[in-house]
C-alpha cells in the first residue's frame, strides 16, 4: 500500500466537481458499506481505494491516507476510514422495459432516494434530463446507499427520447387518472417533475398516460421521492 501523495490528494479533490467527474469519467465513493460491496461485487470499477488502516487489504491499487489526509479528500463532515474512486460505466445500450424518466430533478437527497427506490423496485433503467443533479455527485452517492451500482443510469436531451420510445409514456399530473384504480402493466416509461415546478410543458405534451395520486388529507403536495415510491409501487403489485 503506497503513502497517499499531496498530488494524490489534489486530483481525488478535483473529482468532487462535475466537469473534472466528467473529463476523468471517474467519482468518488465513501464509507466501509459502500467501498466493501464494490470491492465485493465490482472490482472492475475501481480505480483506486483509500484506506486510513494500515492493515487494509485490497487486490489493485490502493493508498493509504492520515486522518488528515482523509479530511482534504473527503466531503463528509466526519470522514470514513474508506474512500474509492471508481470508473463511470456507460449505460446506454441497456434494453430497458420498466423505466423512470426525471425531469430536471434537482435536490441531490431525492435523486439519491429516488435511485434507492428505483432499485427496490426493480427498475431496469432511469433516464435523466440535462438539467437533473450529477447522479455522481456526492451527496447524491452518499443517499443512494449502492443502489448507484445497480440502476444504470442515462442523462439525454428527455424530449428526444420520449418521441422515440415505442413505450407506453406515463406522468404524474394533478389531472391524471386514480393511480388506484387505473389498469396498471409493469411495463412503459414513468415520468416524475422537478420538485418546484412538476414536468415541464414540453414531457407534459408527450405524456399518452396521465396517473394521480389522490389526496385524502391537507398536505399540499408530496415529496418526489415519495411520490416515486406510490407510483412504482402501484406498477409493481398489479
């Protein structure tokens, strides 16, 4: 295990903005949970890891960093004792059945649970807007709890790929069908808003099926990730 270099440290800090995540292809993973399962399950995407244990033990390249050191690099108020950097896989040829599409999502704890959610319910692929938070963002890592490894992920010009999917397309709209009484196949695109401003006007006029979520209180609206979570669930249980 080689001393972690100020060079080092410099390049993994780099990896916390989008552009250098995007030039690298690479993001940074945090916390023993998440390192372990990767090591465990994809070894392959691993570039590098980051240990502050000295008796640390890992098959590839790997670092060992002062408590100090592991402050400079990491993006949590209390640092772990495991960081990774990891390669970005490309998703884009994934044949895909059950997918979620977001429309310029923007909080990074509801992209995180929202990814959470999608691999709970076995959605085989989410397809983002532009504008959506970096899914390898760390906060959105962090809140995504692995489920970042196991639902491949696309961003694309969204209007572009609702035109051409031969998918059934549904949305969530106020003026949508009763999502519990609707005739529901696990099958099609689902599309959730943005948090302020719902789906925009121009997914909005490529949606064939709009599905509501009654309300039975006085709330004024629902989280998105909550939201996500009703809706999957109805698709999943028919």
């Amino acid at each position: 295990m080689e001393t972690l270099s100020k060079n080092k440290i410099k390049w993994i800090r780099s990896l916390q903005r989008k552009k250098n995540r995007d030039i690298e292809q690479l993001f940074i993973v945090e916390g023993e949970k998440m390192v372990r399962e990767l090591i465990e399950q994809h070894p392959d995407q691993i570039e590098c890891v980051i240990s502050t244990d000295t008796n640390f033990s890992f098959n590839g390249l790997s670092y060992h960093a002062s408590e100090k050191s592991m402050e400079q690099i990491s993006s949590l108020k209390t640092p772990n004792k495991l960081l990774a950097v990891v390669k970005i896989v490309d998703n884009k040829q994934i044949d895909a059945q059950f997918i979620l599409a977001l429309d310029d999502i923007q909080d990074p704890g509801n992209m995180g649970t929202i990814l959470r959610i999608a691999d709970w319910f076995g959605v085989d692929k989410i397809i983002c807007s532009k504008n959506t938070v970096d899914i390898y963002n760390s906060k959105v890592v962090q809140a995504s709890m692995g489920s970042i490894f196991r639902v491949p992920t696309e961003y694309c010009q969204l209007e572009d790929f609702l035109s051409k999917t031969e998918l059934p397309i549904y949305g969530a709209l106020l003026e949508g069908e009763n999502i519990y009484t609707k005739t529901l196949e696990r099958k099609g695109v689902i599309i959730l808003g943005n948090e302020g401003n719902g789906i925009s006007d121009s997914v909005i006029d490529l949606i064939q099926e709009a599905i509501h979520i009654p309300r039975f209180g006085q709330a004024e609206s629902l989280n998105v990730a909550i939201a996500g979570s009703i809706i999957l669930s109805e698709f999943s249980r028919r």
